[in-house]
C-alpha cells in the first residue's frame, strides 16, 4: 500500500500572485489579438509615417519661390 506523504509547503501569497501574472499575461494575449498591434508596433508606425512626411516636406518647392519664377 501507498504510504500518505505530506505535499510541499507552498506560500500561497506567491501563489496568488503568480495565479494573477498568469492570468493576466492570458488577458493580454487576447486583447493584443482582439486589438491589433502592441503599443511598440504603433509607436514604430507613427515614427515611421512621421520621417516619411518629413522627407516628403523637406523636398516640397516653397510656393513664394515658384510665384517668383513665374513673374519674369
């Protein structure tokens, strides 16, 4: 016959803690799956949509310079 051993002391503050991180992590693997990108994927957007605008602005002709040419 099997013998009744005593199982290991657990703390159950660490317990419930690692329970809620786990749980959590799960919540947000959904919400990153129902929403879309993760806040770094925005931020690397939005950088990128901004140096793109900046090129683009850096190359436009100034519309007093292009009035000026006209006038001679």
């Amino acid at each position: 016959m099997m013998e009744a051993n005593m199982g290991d002391v657990i703390n159950l503050k660490r317990f419930k803690k690692r329970n809620e991180k786990e749980q959590s992590a799960r919540q947000a693997d959904a919400n990153r799956a129902r929403f879309g990108w993760t806040k770094a994927e925005r931020a690397l957007d939005e950088r990128r949509k901004n140096r793109a605008g900046d090129l683009l602005d850096q190359h436009r002709l100034d519309q007093h310079k292009l009035d000026d040419g006209d006038a001679s």
